[in-house]
C-alpha cells in the first residue's frame, strides 16, 4: 500500500514538473476570473433581453468575430509564433513589430470605413431587419482600438510574459463585465449590442498603460518601413485566420437565420445559449493553448521532441475533459437554472451533443494547432473550408429529423471525422520512432 502511495506521489511530482501543467496553473487564475464575469454577464443579459435577444447577440457577436479579425489583418498567431522564434534578436523583433503595426492600422480602419458606409446593408443582414444601423457606426468607430489591444496581447504572448499576459486579461474581464451591466441595465438590448462590439476597444486603454513599461514597448521598434518578406509571411497567417473566423462563424449565421426563420427564434436563443456555455468550458483548454502550446510548438522543430510534446498534452488534458464533461452533463439543469432562466430549460436536450461534440474536437486541436505552428496554410485552409461546409450540411440534414437538436448533432459528427482526418494528416509525427 506504501508503495503505491509513493508511486501516486511520485507520479502527481512529475506531472506538475510540466511546462504545460505549470502554465496552465497559472493561467486558471484569469480563466477562472473570465468564467466568473462571463457567467454573471450571461446571466443578467438572459433575464433581460430573454431567448429572443439572445439569439440577436449572437448573430452580432459572430459578425464581430470576423470584423475583428479582419481589423488586426488575422496575424496575431503569426505575431505569437514570430515573436517567439525570434525575441532574442533585436533587429528581427524591430521589423516584426514595426510591420505587424502598421499592417494592423491599415486593416482596421479600412474595416471601420466600410462598416460606418454600409451601416443600413449590414443591419438588414446581420440583424434581419432595420434599426440597428448605429450598432455597425458606433463599432467602425471604435474597431481601431481593439485591433491594437490584440496587437498588444499577442506581442506578450510572443515573449512568453505569463504573469502580465494573465494580469491583462483578468483586468480586461473585470472591467468588460462592468462596462457590459452598465449598458445592459441602461439600455436593455440596444445596451447588450453596444457593449459586444465596444467593450474590447475599451480595454486597450488598460493594455497600453500595463505594457507601457516593457523593455520591447519602445517607439524604436513600431518605427521602419514595412517589410514585404514579413509581410509575406504574416499573410500565410492571415489566410489560415480568416479561414476559421470566416468559415465558423458564417457556418453558425446561416444555421441560426434557418432557425430563426423557420423553426423559432426562442430555440434559436437555446442553441446560441448551449454555445456560449460551450464557449466558457472550452476556454479553460484554450487559454493554456494559446498561452503555452503554440509558442512551444513553434520552438520544436525535431520530430521525436514534438510527439513527446503532442503526448504529454493529450495525457494531461484528455482525463481532465473526460471528468469535466461528466460533471457538466450531470450538472446541466442546475447550470442552466444558474445561468438562465427557466425558460432555457428545454435546451438540456443540446447537451449531450455538445459535450461529446467538444471532446472530439479539442482532441483533434491537440493535432490541428501543428499546422498553426508550422505554417501549414494550405491543408489548414483546406479542412477549415472542408469541415465548416461539412458542419453545416450535416446540421440541416439531422435538423429535418430532430429540430435544433439536429446541429448538435451534426457538431459531433463533424468533429469526430475531423479528429481522424487530423490523425492521418499527422501520422508521420505521432508514430515516429527516429
């Protein structure tokens, strides 16, 4: 019995000896702090605006997802990974940032523009209906400051700064949160929309004065001409970014406007509830994703090194998902009951799905982020579109059968046959033996 003991001790020694538990260690603290606020701005934002607005928000907060996106030009991994690879030279640091700068000002107010011009065609599109012109004005105002935040965040990320990396994005929670009530309790629904596209340009503000020190936050290195071979390899990013954020959330518009149009808007707002509820446990895995695994990733560039890497990561979160979810399931009514009102309660229906549709699809993550990190753009554009097409289909044919269930369904489907393409795209890597 001692023996087994001293194993277990041993083994639990050795686990938080990793890189990876260490980081994500640290990194719990802000996921934590963000689930907290998220949780009590979901909650207030279901009591006021109900299913209903719910379902709004979310198709809003998709388009944001690829304004945003389009604002920082989508090279933030390639800031992430660049800046990693080459922090300990100063003149490659200098042209990295420099170019990443001025690539970024150009984006966002070329997106800020077009927004405030084509205010009226995006609220009848976005919104399915007039009268919210002023959510896309006040957004193409304010876009500039969030793409700098994003700049920001990613250049720590680079550095691998974990504590002031983790510090920002408690903070910017924080003060998300309460910008967000402010504006929901003023304002009801006009409130929420104003606040989903404005309160991450607010936090730039808080960014900038806790970076404001840093030995690589000099003017000298935002200051030479753009660089075209850095901007060509920055481009490959921006392909494989806006092939996920253009391909995910379009997939989830479409799917939401068939709901909204022919099933119901209030199962609608189930269905964008059941995401956002995705949304916060998967940030959990993706923060030490984002924080630890792509910077590492990008470092190995020996085979056996990285299978150790893949291994170790699916050997410590896989258990910890497979317990989590279980939790989650068993957990649901009480969740949603928390979180929501009664109203949501049919929507325990779209866990099961969910769930397993999640572990697949964090499982093939583990896989998938190697084509981040080695700049695999074609074969990541490629699934991107493949799968995204794939989600969507899958999700109307089960939805003939069962109703909004049905793209939950789909999700699982998608998400296990991405998981094994992932496997046969990295064979190579993960039984290699020399």
């Amino acid at each position: 019995m001692g023996r087994i003991i001293d194993n277990i001790g041993q083994f639990v020694k050795k686990v938080f000896r990793q890189d990876i538990v260490k980081v994500f260690s640290f990194t719990s603290i802000s996921t934590i702090v963000k689930m907290l606020t998220s949780f009590i701005s979901m909650k207030v934002i279901a009591i006021v605006i109900g299913p209903s607005g719910v379902a709004l928000l979310g198709q809003l907060s998709n388009f944001s997802s690829i304004a945003m996106t389009a604002a920082s030009g989508g090279i933030n991994n390639g800031i992430t990974k660049y800046v990693a690879e080459f922090r300990q030279s100063d003149s490659k640091v200098k042209t990295l940032l420099s170019t990443a700068l001025k690539i970024t000002i150009i984006c966002s107010l070329i997106c800020g523009i077009l927004m405030i011009a084509f205010n009226s065609f995006l609220s009848r599109t976005i919104m399915l209906a007039n009268g919210y012109e002023y959510v896309f004005i006040i957004f193409g105002i304010t876009i500039l400051f969030y793409a700098l935040n994003a700049l920001l965040v990613s250049i720590l990320n680079g550095y691998k700064d974990f504590k002031k990396y983790v510090t920002v994005n408690i903070v910017g929670s924080v003060v998300g949160l309460i910008f967000t009530l402010i504006f929901v309790f003023t304002l009801g629904l006009k409130g929420a929309l104003i606040s989903a596209v404005t309160f991450q340009s607010v936090i730039f503000v808080i960014t900038l004065w806790m970076v404001r020190k840093l030995p690589w936050f000099k003017k000298s290195n935002f200051q030479e001409k753009i660089d075209r071979y850095t901007t060509k390899k920055y481009f490959g990013y921006a392909l494989m970014t806006f092939a996920t954020i253009i391909t995910v959330p379009i997939a989830q518009l479409v799917l939401r406007s068939y709901v909204i149009s022919n099933i119901s808007i209030v199962e609608a707002g189930w269905w964008e509830s059941m995401n956002k509820i995705s949304s916060m446990y998967l940030m959990v895995i993706t923060s030490s994703f984002s924080v630890y695994y792509l910077p590492r990733l990008s470092e190995i560039h020996d085979k056996l090194e990285l299978k150790k890497e893949i291994f170790t990561a699916y050997k410590l979160i896989i258990p910890l998902i497979i317990v989590g979810f279980a939790a989650i399931y068993f957990l649901r009514f009480l969740i949603i009951r928390v979180l929501f009102t009664p109203d949501f309660l049919p929507m325990e229906n779209l866990f099961i799905w969910q769930l397993a549709g999640d572990f697949f699809k964090i499982s093939s993550w583990l896989l998938s982020f190697l084509m981040v990190a080695k700049s695999m753009t074609k074969s990541f554009i490629a699934t991107e579109i493949l799968f995204s097409a794939l989600f969507v289909g899958l999700s109307f044919i089960f939805m003939k059968f069962n109703g909004v269930v049905g793209i939950t369904q789909g999700y699982l489907v998608t998400y296990f046959i991405y998981m094994i393409t992932m496997v046969i795209l990295f064979k190579n890597t993960i039984f290699a033996h020399k």
